[in-house]
C-alpha cells in the first residue's frame, strides 16, 4: 500500500496538477444546474482562461451527469478529490495491467512479499509518470477514469454487469471509447 501510494504522490507532484479540464467540468456543471446565472452549457464562453480566451464545454449531454457532484463542492475541495479520483484510477489501472499481463504476473509470483510491492509501485510509478498520464493528471482529464472503465469491461466481463455496458456508460462521457464497440464487433460479442 505505501508503494502504491508513494507512486500516486510521485505522479501527482511530476504532473504540475493545474485542473484546467476539470474547470470546465465543473463549470458545465454549474451551469446545467443554472448556478451561475444565464450561462448555459454549451455557451461559447463558459470558462474564461484569460481575459481573451474562453473554453466551451465539449462533452456530450449525458457527461455533465457524472460532473454534478464538483457542481457544489467548493471548487479547491473538488479539484483535490478530482485529482484523487484520477489517480486511483492510475493505480487500479496499473494493477489490472498487472493483473491481466501474464508475463509481469509470473515476474512477480516469484518475488518476495515487499519486493514484489515494491515493483509493483514502479509499475504505477513508470505509467503514471508516462506523458500522456502526466499530462492528462496535469489538465485534470476524466480519461483515467475512463480507462479504468473500459479496462474493468473488457478484463473483467460479467463480475458485475453485462459486458458493454461500462464502455457504453464511458462513450456517454466522451465519444472516443465508442471505438471499442469495434472490439465487440469483431469478436462479434453483439449483446455488448
């Protein structure tokens, strides 16, 4: 636990979390729930980046669901639990990678209790500081989330729920896990 959390912190202290994303998160939040006066959800100029530079919200409709919480938490507090969330997921991530990745598994089997802690830290520690983890743990992007997601469909199909049905929720959110549907497709898995 402690490797695992030192690779966490390690992450988070490498990535220069500044929330951008997670800005317009909970911006788009706030104003589907009308907090923040006439500004609607796709206005143009929902979050102001500076005084010339505004960013919409981008997501689909059903994301800003997911968002609702960070609508009403005092936005310090939301950015610090958005940053935890995402880097549980790092961790969860790494350990199915692990888990399923039947090479690294035999290579761990056979290490002692602390050492294969210790490596499996390093696992969360080399994706983690990985530049599209780092960054998107910088920007405050829900794609860990997502990926854990997709990854606890794909790897642990019917624990749960139907297979699909966790990659149909993270296309909800943003429209790039649609692909897998392909994955489904061509192992014609059409219940997914």
């Amino acid at each position: 636990v402690a490797a695992l959390f030192l690779a966490g912190a390690l992450t988070v202290l490498a990535a220069g979390v500044h929330n951008l994303d997670f800005s317009i998160y909970r911006a788009g939040a706030r104003a589907f729930l009308g907090m923040d006066g006439p500004v609607a959800l796709y206005d143009a100029q929902l979050w102001q980046v500076r005084e010339d530079f505004w960013l919409p919200f981008t997501y689909p409709p059903f994301a800003v669901v997911f968002f609702l919480p960070y609508a009403v938490l005092p936005p310090a507090f939301g950015a610090a639990a958005h940053t935890v969330l995402l880097t549980g997921s790092l961790i969860a991530v790494s350990l199915l990678i692990v888990r399923h990745t039947p090479e690294i598994k035999r290579r761990l089997q056979v290490l002692p209790p602390r050492r294969r802690a210790l490596a499996i830290g390093v696992v969360v520690a080399l994706i983690g500081l990985s530049a599209p983890w780092r960054e998107g743990l910088s920007f405050g992007q829900i794609n860990a989330v997502l990926m854990l997601i997709i990854l606890w469909d794909l790897l642990e199909p019917g624990r749960f729920l139907p297979r699909g049905l966790l990659t149909g929720l993270a296309a909800g959110v943003k429209l790039t896990p649609l692909a897998m549907g392909l994955y489904f497709a061509a192992r014609k898995d059409w219940r997914a």
